[in-house]
C-alpha cells in the first residue's frame, strides 16, 4: 500500500510540475505573475530558464516513479532529494515572499515524499538487483 502511495504521490507532482512548465513555456505573463514577477522584456529570460528549471524537475520526478515502478535498489537516494528539495523550496519561498500557499503544497509534498519513501524502505520493499 506504501508503494502504491508512493506513486501515486510522484504521478500527482510530475503532472503538477508539467502544468508549471507548460504554464512556463506557453503563458510566462501569468506564470511569472503568480511568483510575483511583472512580465516583461527584462524578465522574459527569468520566464524561459523558470521553463527549463520546472521541466527538470519534472523529469527527475519521473526517473523516481520508473524507478519505483520497477524496483529499482536506489530509488530511496532520488525520493529523498526530490523531498528535500521541495521542503526546502516551499519554506524558502514562505520565508522570502511570505507565500503560505507554496509552503503547503511544495513542503507538505515533500513531506509526504520523505515519509512515503521512509516507510517503504522501512517495510523492506523487495527490490530488483543490478
């Protein structure tokens, strides 16, 4: 129940980041003023490297779910950085913006990242080896 937990959290947060990086890509005016940005021909580049930046995200995110999708022995090491990662992002932009709504769905997704991750290496999920 913890893996499919685990991938149903990694299949909700690649779909999350895609729909920022399209927002990124296709309508960087109302991306960037989400983040309160003013869209602009200063920060049209800020716009483009927010598209790539979120677009790797998703894909290191997707590496993880293949990767907990077959078992793979250290999908652990990539669950727990993107955990962080998003930790870290949310309480950093709580704390530089005071955005609460970031801290709730970028930490609270990390959390979950981390606790999920922890608990099925906990239950010894079998793994695959190389």
């Amino acid at each position: 129940m913890t893996r499919f937990l685990l991938l149903l959290l990694l299949f909700v947060a690649i779909v999350l980041e895609l729909a920022l990086t399209g927002g990124a890509f296709f309508a960087p005016a109302f991306t960037l003023g989400k983040f309160g940005v003013k869209y602009g021909p200063d920060t049209y580049f800020l716009g483009f490297l927010t598209g790539w930046f979120l677009l790797f995200v998703s894909a290191v995110a997707g590496l993880a779910f293949a990767w907990v999708w077959q078992r793979r022995p250290h999908f652990a090491a990539l669950c727990y950085l993107l955990g962080w990662w998003w930790v870290a992002i949310g309480v950093g932009i709580y704390a530089a913006f005071g955005k609460p709504d970031n801290l709730l769905l970028d930490s609270l997704k990390g959390l979950l990242l981390i606790v999920l991750t922890w608990r099925c290496r906990s239950g010894r999920m079998p793994v695959r080896r190389y």
